[in-house]
C-alpha cells in the first residue's frame, strides 16, 4: 500500500549563514603551535620586568615590557631575516614616538598635544598603506606617541626610547640565536628559509595534482602564497655574510630554480587537462631535498607531449643541477620598490584614505580622553593614554572588517579585564603579576591567531603591568575606554572622506593591473623578438626569462594583495562594502589575464612563435579586463 503524500515537499532543510560582516568575527587562523615563538615570548616581557623590579627600576622594566610585548605580535612563522625587518622596523618607531610622544606631552598643552598626535596619526595612517611591515611601525609609532604623552614615568624621552628599543631588541635577539624545533640540520639559521623554499616545490606538486580538476584555482592561489613567503624569507639581511656564503648562494638558486617549474605547472593547470602523477613526483623530491639539505637523486621524467610538460622537464633538469651544484648563484628575484612608488603609494587614494582616517579617529580619540581626564571623571587614575591606543588597533584594516574588529575588541577587553580581576585579587605583588606577564608573553604568538583572544591576553598583560608600575588596579575604567574608543572608531569609519571611497582597494587593484601589462608587455615583446630572429627562444638567453619570471612574481604577488584587500572590503557592513563593489569581477579578469600570459609565455619558449590560438585567448583576456574596467 503507497504512503500517503505529505504536503511538505521533500526539500532540504536552508542553512543559516551569518552574514560577512559577523561572520568574520568567528573566523580564527588554523595551525600547528609555534612553539619555539611561545618559549621567546615567555622568555622576553616576564624576564625584563623582573631584572628591573629587582634592580628598582620598575617604570623603565614597564616599558621594556611593552615593547617585548608588541614586537611579540609580530613575531610570526618565518626565517630571522625576515624577523630583523619585521619585527626591528617597527621597534625603530616605537622608539621615535615614545620620545616624541614624551616631549610633546611635557611641553604642549591639551590642545596642542591633540594637534600632535593627530599629525602623527596623518603620517602613521598614510606610511601604513605600503605595507605589511609599514603598517606594523605605523601602529608603534601611535601606540607609542600615545604612551609617551599620557604615561606618567619619571624617565626621560630619551631614557623611554632606549628602554623601549631594549625591551623590542631583547626578543629580536633571542628571535636570532635560539633554534626552532627540527632546525638542526645544517646551519640551523637557515630553518625558515629553507622550509619556505621546500614548501614552494610542495606546493608545485600539489597544483600539479590539482590540474583538470576544481582544485585548479585554490591550488595555484597556494603556490603563489608559498612563493611569496619564500621570496620574504630570503629577502632579508644577510646573517655572517662571508661565513655562510656557500650556504646562501645555494638556498637563493634553489629558490630561483622553483620559478620555472610554477611557470609550467601554471600553464598546465591554466589548460584544464589532467597531468600525470609521475609529474609531481620530481618537485616533491626537491621539496625532500631542500628539507634535508641533501643532493636530489634521480628525478622522474615527466612525458614531453606538450608544451608545458616539456618547460617542466626543463625546469626540473635545470633544478636538479642548481641543487646538485656546491654553491648555486645568486639568483634571488626580490621585490624593491623605489623611493618613488613608496611616496606614490603612501600619497596616492588609499594612503590618503587610511591616513585621514587613523588621524581622525587617534586625534577625536586623543582629544576626548584628555578632556574626561582634566575633568576628573578618571579619578584617581591617570592611564588617559589608553583611549587613543585603543583606537590604533581598531582602526587598523588589516585585523579584519571594521564591525568584526570591534565586536572582537570589546569581548577580548571585558574578558580579559574579568579575567585580571580575579587574578588581581588572589596574586602576590609584585612576583605574583610579574609572573602573570611571562605567561601572557608566552601566550601571545598563539592568541594573535584570533583578535578576541589577541586582545584578552594583552589586556591582561597590560592591566598587570599598569599595577607593578604602582598604579590601582584598573579593570573597570579598561572596559569603559575601550567601548569608547570602539564608539568613536565606528563613527569615524563611516564618515565619508574626500575622494573615491574604498581607494586602498582600488589602489592595491591599480597596482595588480599595472604589473599585469608590465608582464604581458614583456611576453609580447619577446614574441615579436621571437618572430624576427629564427634562432627562437634560446638567442635570448638567460637574462629576458630571468626578467619574465621577475615580472611574474610581482603580476602575482599584487594580484593576491589586492584579492585580500577586496575580501577584506567584502566583508564590512553593506554601506562601506558597496564602495568596492565590481572590483572582484576586475580581480577575476586580471588573473586570467595573467594566467593566459603565463601559457603564452611557455609556450612560446617552446615553439619561438604564438599560434593564433593562444593570440586569440590572449586578446579576449585583455577585451575582458578593458569592458569589466569601463564598467567598474
């Protein structure tokens, strides 16, 4: 007997999703734990605060502490070289606004002190917009100027400067000579690098194994990330330049030798066939050999049936010999920009936009803490500073969407301000809170994964430094400062500014397309070489294709900036993500542009001409962009 027919349709149940600009606020980086960067931070703050309590130098110990705390937020997975830029640039700025900060809080009253640090926040806010880095010593240069203006210690600017770069450089220093886990294999100071370098051939194998299927894009994404990873690892300083020459050449051609072979996986993936595995096989060989610091061996042949099949058994040839080779050239590509791009960067749309807004938002913020301080509605407490620190960080875009980074700020605040007042009522003083801040330090490099839980652990490491410093314990009127920092960063960051909105968006997509045709310039400029000397690619030599993969690498690395400015744009609240509205279709259009130049590329090492074929999908990559541009 049938059943008998329900009225509800069979359909599947929806799935509620939370919208981008709340649901950001969930998402936290995934990972193994960074160990080696847990027991530096436990090493750094703690530690310098207790030699100076016990030296009675408490006030200059706070400091020291401060600084250890916020170079510990940038000491992120990576080779030291890149550490001594990453982490010892925004300490050099710290250390200039903490005495600027100083003198000006000594020498100008409320409002010539707001004029200030509204200036520096102008020009903190503008020099962010280069750059990762830039915006790392944007965000010590204002903390600092802060701290310096509204902290009361009886050191001078000076003397805070030095304890300040004391405290930064101590990590910095421990950053240099301690090794990390399973770093022993050779030079140990060539850990980060040469795991870079391996994860760029790991990532080759893997897009090799994704072409033809829907893993294809996410894959290649990938490798450009491990690329650039690995181009930071080694762009940095030399460590004993002559002692680890050898050393160093070779990790630099090991690099270089990667290039090709993600030249030729991108075209393999880029035409949509599937690949033998046994072609994956021989990057993940060199990732072992890398990893090892060990000869390659043998390496399996891929078949030479098309174009980029043959590029990558060239590559992986010329790879096995740069490997095999005692010392390989420097072949390093970095990424330099001139001074000229940086002014342009740092005065063009987006640095215009981000500094107005950092200016506003730590002047408004600076202005309104002074007035409630000179008003006594602070009491007893003199911390006035804390307001206009705290909208540093929320103002900051690169800790998320502006709703999300208010959302987490308040929580990570209550949470941790909660959280001290227990320990605040059980711990001895001062062992007791010096202990409390080792342990914070040491939490660090694992709560930066997420800003709530970023936020509760310098909460807590403030908040016990503020009382070893002899001030009361301050957890309420924390709470209090930070929902009106979050208040005034909301309103300013809706404010509309002069200009296009979303200009660091569009600025960073301006730079992706203008390496775009650079690289397709050169591409056609060696096919019209090709087509006018019959000896074909290898006339050219080395130093054009060194140029190409040049010009590929920054086409990329641009092209993923500004896709994760454009996520990031994507996700705030729909009146400030309208203003980015179009840019992803423009995104869309450039990758494939680079993509097709790329294929082009390869093939035309291979065959000294561009088949009509290739011609054609290359001048509609370019149609594309012109008719998505026009629209946009």
């Amino acid at each position: 007997m049938p059943r008998p027919r329900s009225d509800r349709s069979p359909v599947s149940r929806r799935v509620f999703v939370l919208p981008p600009w709340l649901g950001h606020a969930f998402r936290a980086q995934r990972g193994p734990v960074p160990w080696s960067a847990v027991v530096r931070g436990g090493l750094a703050a703690g530690p310098l605060l207790l030699v100076a309590v016990l030296a009675g130098q408490a006030s200059v110990g706070v400091v020291a502490a401060i600084a250890a705390m916020l170079a510990g937020i940038n000491d992120r997975p990576g080779s030291r070289r890149a550490a001594v830029r990453r982490m010892g640039v925004p300490a050099v700025a710290g250390a200039v606004g903490l005495a600027v900060g100083t003198y000006g809080g000594e020498r100008l009253g409320a409002v010539g002190l707001t004029l200030l640090l509204t200036l520096v926040g102008l020009l903190a806010g503008s020099v962010s917009a280069v750059g990762p880095v830039a915006s790392g010593a944007g965000t010590q240069l204002l903390v600092a100027s802060a701290i310096g203006a509204g902290m009361p210690l009886p050191e001078t600017g000076w003397e805070r400067a030095v304890a300040y770069l004391a405290g930064a450089g101590w990590l910095l220093v421990l950053r240099l000579a301690l090794p990390s886990p399973g770093s022993f294999v050779g030079d140990f100071r060539f850990d980060g690098e040469r795991d870079a370098v391996a994860s760029v051939y790991d990532a080759i194998a893997e897009l090799l194994d994704g072409a033809g299927t829907a893993h294809a894009h996410a894959r290649r994404a990938s490798l450009t990330a491990a690329l650039d990873h690995a181009q930071d690892a080694l762009a940095g300083p030399r460590l004993r330049r002559y002692a680890s020459s050898s050393a160093e050449r070779r990790l630099h051609a090991q690099y270089a030798a990667a290039l090709p072979l993600a030249e030729a996986a991108t075209a393999l993936a880029w035409a949509g066939a599937a690949v033998p595995a046994r072609a994956a096989e021989g990057p993940r060989r060199l990732a072992s050999a890398v990893r090892a610091n060990t000869p390659t061996g043998p390496l399996p042949a891929p078949s030479r049936s098309v174009p980029a099949l043959r590029a990558l058994d060239d590559a992986l040839l010329r790879a096995a010999e740069a490997f095999d080779r005692a010392e390989g050239g420097n072949d390093l590509h970095t990424r330099r920009r001139s001074l000229s791009s940086l002014v342009r960067t740092v005065l063009g749309a987006g640095g215009r936009e981000y500094g107005l807004r950092v200016a506003l938002c730590f002047g408004a913020s600076s202005a309104v803490a002074q007035g409630l301080y000179h008003s006594h509605w602070y009491g007893q407490h003199t911390h006035w500073y804390w307001l206009p620190a705290t909208a540093v960080f929320l103002v900051k875009p690169d800790l998320g969407p502006l709703v999300s980074r208010v959302l987490c700020r308040a929580a990570g605040t209550v949470l941790g301000a909660l959280l001290f007042a227990g320990f605040a009522a059980v711990l001895p003083r001062p062992e007791g809170l010096v202990a409390l801040v080792a342990v914070c330090g040491a939490l660090i490099p694992v709560a930066t994964r997420h800003f709530a839980a970023q936020t509760a652990v310098v909460t807590l490491l403030v908040l016990a430094l503020v009382m070893v410093g002899g001030e009361p314990e301050a957890s309420v009127s924390r709470i209090g400062e930070t929902l009106l920092a979050c208040a005034i960063v909301l309103v300013v960051g809706h404010l509309p500014m002069p200009g296009q909105r979303g200009g660091g968006v569009r600025a960073r997509l301006g730079a992706a397309e203008h390496a775009a045709q650079a690289y397709l310039t050169h591409v056609l400029r060696e096919a019209d070489s090709h087509g006018a000397d019959s000896q074909g690619a290898d006339s050219h030599g080395a130093d054009s294709r060194a140029t190409r993969w040049t010009l590929r690498r920054e086409a990329y690395r641009t092209l993923a900036e500004a896709r994760a400015a454009i996520a990031l744009a994507a996700a705030e609240l729909p009146p400030l993500a309208r203003h980015s509205e179009g840019t992803e279709e423009v995104a869309g259009a450039l990758e494939r542009l680079v993509d097709t130049t790329t294929a082009c590329a390869v093939h035309l090492d291979d065959s000294g001409r561009l088949t009509p074929r290739y011609a054609q999908q290359l001048a509609g990559a370019v149609d594309e962009l012109a008719v998505l541009r026009r629209v946009s």
